[in-house]
C-alpha cells in the first residue's frame, strides 16, 4: 500500500514541466474542505516571483529534489493566478478546475479549497 505524498513537504522546492525545465517554485498547497486531499499546488514564477500560479496534484510526480509536472510551461503560464499576498476567492475555485478539465463541485461549507 503507498501513501500519498506530503506536498507541503516539497514548499520551496523547484517544479518543473514535462521537459524538464523550471517553472518556478512550490510556494502553497491547496486542499480539498471535504476529503483533506491535496488538489492544486501553488507555484511561483516569473520576475520576482510575483506569478502565483495553480498547478494540480494529479499532474505531479515527486523526483529527487524536485516536484515535475505532466504540462508544458506554457500550459502553466497561461494556467490561472493569485496576487502574491492575496487569498484564493470562492468564485475562482470553479475557474481553476475548469482550466484543468476536472470536475467541480461546490463545497457545503462554502469553500471547497483551503491551505492547510
């Protein structure tokens, strides 16, 4: 039996796309209010690390000192953001599945991502 991995564990590590090349850094997780399963990582990126952008954990896989991603970098460029400094509003949570093809549901509480 494998246990998933403890992404915030990977905070402040490089990410990289599927070629290899570096995207940024892995700055928050998100999980999900309901289950406590990690969804969507939080990338920083671009000049000064201003870029905050969400990537999937489904589309993940932990190397040795570093988190790949199963996207291009321009997938995740052009991939929804957060000012640094800002909270994830409810309104974008269905905006950031979609973007990514993967279903959305409402959460009963309200939100259905939080960080932990």
């Amino acid at each position: 039996m494998s246990t998933a991995p403890d992404y915030r564990e990977w905070i402040g590590k490089e990410v990289r796309d599927q070629a290899g090349e570096k995207v940024g850094t892995l700055e928050e997780v998100y999980y999900d209010s309901e289950t406590d399963d990690a969804m969507f990582l939080l990338v920083k990126s671009g000049f000064f690390g201003r870029r905050l952008t969400f990537v999937p954990v489904a589309a993940t896989q932990p190397g040795r000192t570093y988190l790949q991603i199963n996207a291009s970098a321009e997938t995740v460029k052009q991939a929804p953001t957060i000012e640094s400094g800002t909270d994830l509003e409810v309104e974008d949570e269905e905006r950031i599945y979609r973007y990514y093809e993967t279903e959305y549901h409402p959460a009963q509480s309200g939100r259905r991502l939080v960080r932990r």
